[in-house]
C-alpha cells in the first residue's frame, strides 16, 4: 500500500484523487465494515432511500446510481419485486465495482466505470437518480449535483443518502464518540488501511448538514 497524508484536502484535483485512492484500497473490506460499524443499519437506510425515488411510476425506467460502490444501493432497486428497469450503477473507484460485482451478475444492474463530476452520459438520460454516501466525498459537490440534475429527466427524483450530525446535544455527544474514537480503530484493524477510517468520519463533520 502507498504511502498516504494523513488528511485529505476539503477540494480540488488533490481530494479528488485522495478519495479514489482510498476506495480503491479499502475495497475488499468495504462491505464488512459498513455492516458492522452501522451495526447493519446501512441496509435500512438504503431501503428507505429508494422508498423515495418513485421507481413505481417508472418500473421499467432507467435508473442512475452514481458513486455506487459495490452496488448496494443499486441493488435495494434491482431486487424490488415489480422492477423491471435497468440501473446504470458508476463510480470511478473499480476496485469498488470489482469488489462488488459477483453480486449483480444476471441482474439489471449494469456497471459503468465513470467519474461523477463528468457523468458519461446524454441530457436527459434518466428516470430517477440516487447516490448513497457518495456526495459528501466529492471534490466539488456544486458540480456533482449540476452533473445529476442534467442526466435526469425533466421533473425526475434525485434521492441522496448521506450522513449527518444528530441535532440534539447528548445523541450528538455519543455519535461523536463512536465517530472519532472507535469507528477509526476497528476500521484500521479490519481494513488494515492506516487512516483511511479516520478520513469517513471527518468527512461526515466536515459535509454540510440539512439545515445548511
Ligand atoms: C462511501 S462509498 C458509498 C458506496 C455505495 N453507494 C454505498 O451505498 O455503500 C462512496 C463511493 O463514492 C465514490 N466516489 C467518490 N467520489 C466520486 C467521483 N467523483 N466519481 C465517482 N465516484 C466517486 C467512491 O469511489 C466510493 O465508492
């Protein structure tokens, strides 16, 4: 493994590549960890994410899901009984999609290498997008979302999942406990990346929140 500052910078071409780099090497333990250190939580929230994409209205639509990873959230879509859409799943970490490709063989999902600040498709191109943990680690977020909202549809849904600090003070205090103090040591034993888990929760603290 390379050798990595140990901080990534809030923007620019330096974020950019820091973030795939980390991805990149994180991986093989990526899917392990989000299930254990969200306590499995993860699989809800992205359950409810695509509750509100609409995909009902569109079941054989085309969907976008940029910064997909290993394909999680594009499979909360593709296993929904009654889709019979395709799902265009892109991130520009393939170690990611490889990582996770054994689980979308012979579905709907089709993988497209691709960075989310140049999204490699038309205007106009979809019936719904979502990104799952993905916006906050964007080196210009402005521009991410001006990608996705020219790729959707006129009228169609962007959902974002994304994490935030909770806003009442002793929930907070306790987030921030377990964000700074625990989430990074069993990140770096299990993933064996030195900061890598330290870079997440920063970058959580760091994202602008809902009322921002
Ligand atoms: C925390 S992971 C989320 C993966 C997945 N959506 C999930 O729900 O688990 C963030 C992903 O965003 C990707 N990513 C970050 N910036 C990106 C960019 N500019 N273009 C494409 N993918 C990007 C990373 O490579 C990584 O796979």
């Amino acid at each position: 493994m390379q050798s990595l500052p140990r901080s990534v910078p809030n923007d620019g071409i330096e974020r950019h590549d820091q973030v795939k780099t980390i991805f990149s090497e994180i991986a093989p333990r990526y899917d392990l960890l989000n299930h254990l250190l969200s306590l499995n939580m993860d699989r809800s929230w992205r359950r409810l994410a695509v509750d509100q994409i609409g995909w009902e209205a569109e079941s054989s639509g085309s969907f976008l899901d940029a910064c997909t990873g290993t394909f999680d959230l594009a499979l909360e879509l593709g296993d929904r009984p009654g889709f019979r859409g395709r799902i265009i799943a892109t991130d520009f970490a393939c170690p990611m999609m490889v990582q996770g490709a054994r689980k979308i063989v012979a579905g709907p999902i089709t993988p497209v290498c691709g960075d989310s600040l140049a999204l490699p498709f038309p205007n106009d191109n979809f019936d719904g997008a979502m990104v799952g943990f993905g916006v906050r680690n964007l080196s210009d977020l402005e521009c991410g979302l001006r990608e996705l909202y020219r790729v959707l549809k006129r009228g169609k849904l962007l959902v974002v999942l994304e994490f935030a600090l909770p806003p009442n003070p002793f929930v907070r205090m306790a987030y921030l406990l377990y964000f700074r103090r625990v989430l990074p040591v069993v990140g770096r034993i299990i993933s064996g990346h030195p900061w890598a888990y330290r870079y997440l929760p920063e970058s959580v603290e760091e994202f602008p929140g809902p009322d921002d």
